[in-house]
C-alpha cells in the first residue's frame, strides 16, 4: 500500500513537471523528498546485518572465554566417559 502511494506521488509530480514546468524545483523537491523516505522505510536487509551482527558478538565471546569454555566441555567428556565406564563395568 505504502509502496503504491509513493510511487503515484512521485508519478504526480513528474506529470506536474511536464506540464507546468515553473514548478520544477518544487517536483523535483517533493519527488526526492518521497524516495528518501521510501529509503529509509525499506527495512529488506535488516534481518541479515541482526545475524552477521549476533554472530560476531557470539564468535568474540567464544574467543573471550575460550579456555574456560575448553575447561568445560573437558570437564564434561571426562564425567560423561566416568559414568559410561561404571555403567559397561
């Protein structure tokens, strides 16, 4: 809908232009004033710079905590081959 209303405005102000053509500043005014707006109301890419974003943020804690995360999983593998060794012994 709001694709449509801009885009029959900036239609209007170019038939404006054509037929009275003191009125250019004010079309061309008005008709760069609609595609910045429509600019900046299209939010296309925004889902793809959240994930790059996130994944940076989740690649610099991993390489932050990197020996305490080491230290867990180590700790982990060590308790979960304890208890598969008690339960084949």
């Amino acid at each position: 809908m709001k694709e449509q209303m801009t885009e029959s405005v900036i239609q209007m102000a170019e038939e404006t232009l054509q037929a009275e053509p003191e009125y250019a500043g004010d079309c061309e005014r008005v008709t760069s004033t609609v595609r910045e707006r429509k600019l900046l109301l299209d939010n296309r890419g925004v889902g793809v710079v959240e994930v790059i974003l996130i994944l940076v943020v989740l690649i610099a804690l991993v390489l932050i905590f990197k020996e305490q995360l080491g230290n867990m999983v180590t700790k982990a593998m060590d308790a979960l081959e304890k208890s598969i060794n008690e339960v084949l012994s």
